[in-house]
C-alpha cells in the first residue's frame, strides 16, 4: 500500500511559480500548481511507505528556495 499525501505550501513573495516549477521535477510528485489563498503552492506526491515519503519527497520539498512553511495532508482513502 502506498502513502498518498497533498502539502500545501507557503512562499516567499513572488516565489509562487518558481517553487511549483521546482517541485515539479521531484520524483513521485504526480501535482504541483499555485493556489490563492493562505497557501501559495498545493502538490500532491506519492511513495512506497511514510518513511520513503518523508525521505525522497519531504526532504527535496522541504529544500526548495523560497518556501517558507509546508503543511503536510496524508490521504486517508
């Protein structure tokens, strides 16, 4: 069984478009777009496992210039 999670993210002005662009290029992300709102940037990735999640997805996002705060969503279907 795989984990499925949306993380919505907050950016530094400006920084929208670049950080979806970047996330994009990250293994295992199948969403990443900017949003209005109190987030700038919603993705949505998939993994193996929390642990493969939290390494290979979480991490790389987690590094992106111009994130400021990320708020991870586990899908519960």
């Amino acid at each position: 069984m795989s984990v499925q999670a949306y993380i919505l993210i907050q950016t530094e002005v400006g920084k929208a478009s670049s950080v979806a662009a970047a996330i994009k290029s990250i293994a295992g992300v199948s969403l990443a777009e900017g949003v209005t709102g109190p987030y700038d940037v919603i993705m949505r990735a998939e993994a193996p496992s929390m642990e493969e999640f939290g390494r290979a997805i979480l991490t790389k996002v987690q590094a992106v210039p111009g994130i400021t705060r990320t708020l991870t969503c586990p899908v519960t279907n």
